[in-house]
C-alpha cells in the first residue's frame, strides 16, 4: 500500500500516537491533515508537530462540530480516528464528557464521513482496556467485553460504531485495540496518560517510581512505531474492513519495567505501596493480549527487544523533557 | 420481599412492560411513581395507566432533566428503570436520537440516583439484542456481545453503567437481559414494538401476516407476567447486585408464533415473502437463551406454555384494539 499522494486525516492528531502517525505519513508522502480539539486531559501537545507545520494542514476542531468537521473530509483516502481521552479516572468523575469525546463524537464523524468521503478507509484506536479483567490469557478478540469505568464502556461504543458503518453502509472501517503503547512524545504529564509515561517522568525527574501492590502483574507493551505501522497495515488491508483486532505485545512485569527506566533514567529509586482504594477497584490483575489475527491477516509483528526501546524512548526525552511536563506538555 | 409500604419508581411507566410492573407494584401496595417522557417512538401509552391514575403519581419527565427528575426519587427504596426505545431500525435513521434515549438518559438518570437515593435497588431493562447472532444456542451472559445495530450498542452502555455504579459506587443495581416479550398493553402500532405485537395487530385486523424468508427460525419468548415477577425477584435478591441475567422463555419457529396468532385472530393468512434489504442486515438467524443463572438465584421459572399465553393475549386485545393501533396506541 503506497500512501503517497493520498489524502489522510489524522483525528487527535496533536496527541501521542497520532503525532506519530501523521508524522510517518508524511514520510510515506502522503498530503495530512491533523484535526484536534486540543481538549483538556487528552494529551494534545503542539509541541508535537511544531517542526512540520509547514508541511501539514492543522485544524483545531470538535469532532462534533459537523460543519467545521465535514469540508475537512472531502477528498479524504484514509482517516485514521485517534481522537479521545484515555484516562480512567476522569472517566468516572466526569462521565458525561467522556461520553461526549468518547462516544458521540466518533458517531458524528462517522456520519460525516458516510456523507463527504464514504469511499475512504477509516482506522479506529480502540484499546485492550475494554475487556476487564481477563478471564483468560493471552487475551483475544473473542475475550467478552466487561468494562471497568465509563471509559471502557464508551470505548467499546465507538469502536462498535465503526464496524457497524461497515456492516450496515459497505465504509472500510476497521478498529486496533491497543495496549500499553510508549514512545517519543508521549504525554508524560500526569499518569492519566498511561503508567509507562508517568513512570519516565519519575525517572528522568529523579522523583520515586511508585509501584502499587508488588508491582508484579503482567502487562504488554509497544513501541509507538510499531503501533503506527500496525495503522498503515490495517489501512491497506481489504480484509480488515469490519473487523477488530488486538495489538500486543512483548510482556513483563510492572516492577521489571519499573526498574528498566529507572535505571536508564538515571538510578531514581523504586518503591512499593499501598493500592490507593479507587485505583483497585481499576485494577484488572495481569494482563496480555493475542494479536496472532492481526498477524494473520497483515503480517505485523511487535519487535520484541521492548528493554532496548524503552531506552530510546528515555534518551529522546531528554533534552525535550521540558515540552512534556506541566504545565506545557499533554494538555 | 414484600413490595408494601415502600417507595417504587417505574421509568417508561407508560409502556408496556413498565405499566404493567406497575401495576403489580401497586397491587403489591407499593408506593409507585411512574416517570415517562411519552416520547415518540418508545411505545409509551396513556390508556395503560388509566384506570389507576388516581392511585399513581404520574410525572412527564425525560431522564435527562435532572432538576425534575432528581426530586422524584428522594425517599425511593426501588427504581425501575424501563425506558428506552426498541426500535433497530429507528436506531440506524436516527442515531443521535438513540444516543440520549438509550445512552446519555441512563447515565444522568444513575447519577441522581446516586445523589438522592444511593441505597435505593435499581434494575435496568436490558435485551438479548446486544449479543448479535449466536455463536452458540442456548445464549448465556457470556455469549460476546455482537451489537447488529445502534440500538445495540448503547443498550449495552446503560446496562454497563448499571453494573459500573453498583462495581464503584455500591449500587445494588442489576440489570435483565430481556428477549422476546408479549402480553397485554404492549404496542400493536407498529413493527418496531416487536413482531408479537405487529403479529397480533395483523390477526386482529384481519391482515396477512408477513413472514420473511421461510419463517424457520427460532426465538424464545415471555409473557409479561413472568418479565414482571422477574423484575421482583431480582429486585428483592441482593445477590444480584452487580450482575446481569439474561431471562429466556419457552421457544418456537417464528412461522408457528405467527400460526397460533393467526388461528386465535380469526384466521388471518399467514405469508412468505423476501426480505426487505434493510432487515436482512439486522438478521439474527436463530436466537434461544438461557437463563439458569437467574433461576439458580432467584428461583425464577417462565411458563412454558406460551400459546396459551398467546391467546389469552390475543382475547385480552379484543374490545380494546382502538387503544393501540395508529394514531392513538404505543407512541
């Protein structure tokens, strides 16, 4: 799949991953345009494509606001929906914004896009956080679906939209559910923004890395480029149309990830407490997922080697690590 | 659990499963408070409160206005809550609609309730239309959940909030997986209500009734009855705090529903046609569930005998047809 010449949006395109992959599309040669509402606490960093402004179109928009959202469209080859909050927390004490942003938003853009563009391929980053607690391991797609917060539940609800505009309107559209995915320009901000990017923070600001419980339940995790890759692929596959598939990858405990950026970032030391009483009931135990449909079907293959990443990942932050801490960096 | 005495509120009171809970209700000398927003499309209807309107208090409300519906359930001991609409196709054609109805309106309903009355027991009104096509037979609670519609999708958010709120908040809220249900006051108007209605109306009317395809496939079904008690029981059960059920009913081939109907109407044909394109789509093929986890909880068992329930349905109809057929029956 050549994505040169092609037009593609990239929703939250400010933001963590969509930076990335607005970025590589670029490189791929094809004309993006990143639309983002630059909305609190869901990690939107100008900083994230500050150098390549001359070489994009940026639109700050709502996805909800059709007639900002709408002309966007026209012509549009691919939309890769990134747009959304991720954090857990905000999600119960705010529910009526995350069903805003999380759900109602990608219902609006899927109408848009039936209207103004219906031919294009559209990708959707759903996330593994959806299906609770796992009942088994590796988890895969035909894992039930029991969502821990309101987040999960609104997750599912957009991600479910978009295979129903396949089913019901013939769009191409097909949904990743990612897992712990690190890299450069991630939001390090605040741990709404996910454990791996909080725990850089710790180490690179020399504070404590703070592990609740003993720190050791499983997690997977990817590199963002691979996850990136992951869209490209999924975007050029005809036979993702309609279907959702899990991202994993390599595993390890939370304390051995713990330790591996502690001791890249510099030796801050890493501690062991109390679970605070509203993260435990988030708490899902070890967690990993199967990717092997999505292997099938596309070929991806997470790199494994996830020590020599993070550390990488460590030594691009530093000197940049002012534009990805408060009160800059991550909206 | 005796119902006497205590503080019950019924939303979507005024229509059919929900009026006749609330009738139980009273019989059973609950306080009762039926809030319905009458919107259009969601089978609410007057007549079926009419008789007992002055042992009632009945309050025009849509969930979602907090400032009116808030004070209604001060003091409330049980919440009913029904409201909603059904329609699948409805679901596709107006999407947005659905959303508040079925989504946005159970949220905002859970967070009063949460406000004013945090010990009342909840029990949300949930459907077997969330799974999507069996992937095997008897459906049980953990079947994946497969929305073929919007109507899908967000049924299965209120009902997730439900658990949600009981998993963070201790609600004792539970929520029934409903599958086909019949019975007296229960619109006739239109298709979107069911098919048992739609099929009542015809053999009431003397119309033929439509089978689409070779009317083969299979659906359980309940009488009202049996959905009330159930409603009881789950309320009156704290172990089903938390927890979803589904109840399932007796089963039979949609062309021998339609036979029954159409010999106890009068006579009214019975006929094969193609499926409308449209339909097709939201097709389920066979559909049967199980629901031992609710009767190894509550001790719950449905009639087996549902062409007699049929046709007392069907007698129960004649003489007040005028009610629920167009213009005036099941908005």
């Amino acid at each position: 799949m050549s994505f040169a010449g092609k037009n593609a949006v990239v929703t939250g395109g400010l933001g963590f991953i969509g930076s990335n992959l607005a970025r590589r599309l670029l490189e791929e040669g094809a004309r993006v345009t990143v639309v983002d509402s630059l909305a609190p606490k869901c990690g939107a960093n100008r900083h994230n494509l500050a150098d390549v402004l001359d070489r994009i179109r940026l639109e700050e928009a709502d996805l909800c606001g059709r007639l900002r959202i709408g002309p966007l469209l026209e012509g549009a080859d691919f939309v890769f929906n990134l747009a959304g909050r991720i954090s857990h927390l905000d999600s119960m004490t705010a529910p009526f914004e995350d069903l805003a942003i999380n759900g109602q938003a990608h219902l609006s853009l899927l109408e848009e896009i039936r209207g103004r563009c219906p031919l294009a391929t559209v990708v959707y980053a759903s996330t593994r956080q959806l299906y609770g607690p796992p009942r088994y391991l590796p988890v895969d797609e035909a894992h039930p679906v029991s969502p821990v917060d309101i987040n999960g539940v609104h997750k599912f609800s957009a991600e479910q939209y978009h295979l129903l505009f396949a089913r019901h309107y013939g769009l191409r559209a097909c949904a990743l559910r990612l897992t712990n995915t690190y890299g450069p320009r991630q939001a390090l901000s605040h741990p709404r923004f996910g454990f791996v990017g909080w725990f850089i923070n710790r180490a690179l600001t020399g504070q404590p890395i703070e592990l609740f419980g003993d720190g050791a339940y499983l997690r997977d995790l990817n590199h963002v480029d691979d996850v990136v890759q992951a869209f490209l692929l999924a975007a050029g596959a005809e036979a993702c149309a309609g279907r959702v598939f899990n991202l994993s990858g390599p595993r390890a405990s939370l304390e051995h990830i713990a330790q591996v950026l502690a001791k890249t970032g510099g030796g801050c030391p890493v501690v062991k407490v109390e679970y605070p009483a509203q993260l435990r009931k988030l708490e899902i135990g070890d967690y990993y997922g199967s990717s092997e449909a999505f292997a099938s079907v596309t070929g991806w293959r997470a790199n494994p080697d996830w020590v020599g990443d993070l550390a990488r990942t460590v030594e691009w932050f530093r000197g940049r690590l002012h534009h990805y801490l408060p009160a800059e960096g991550g909206r």
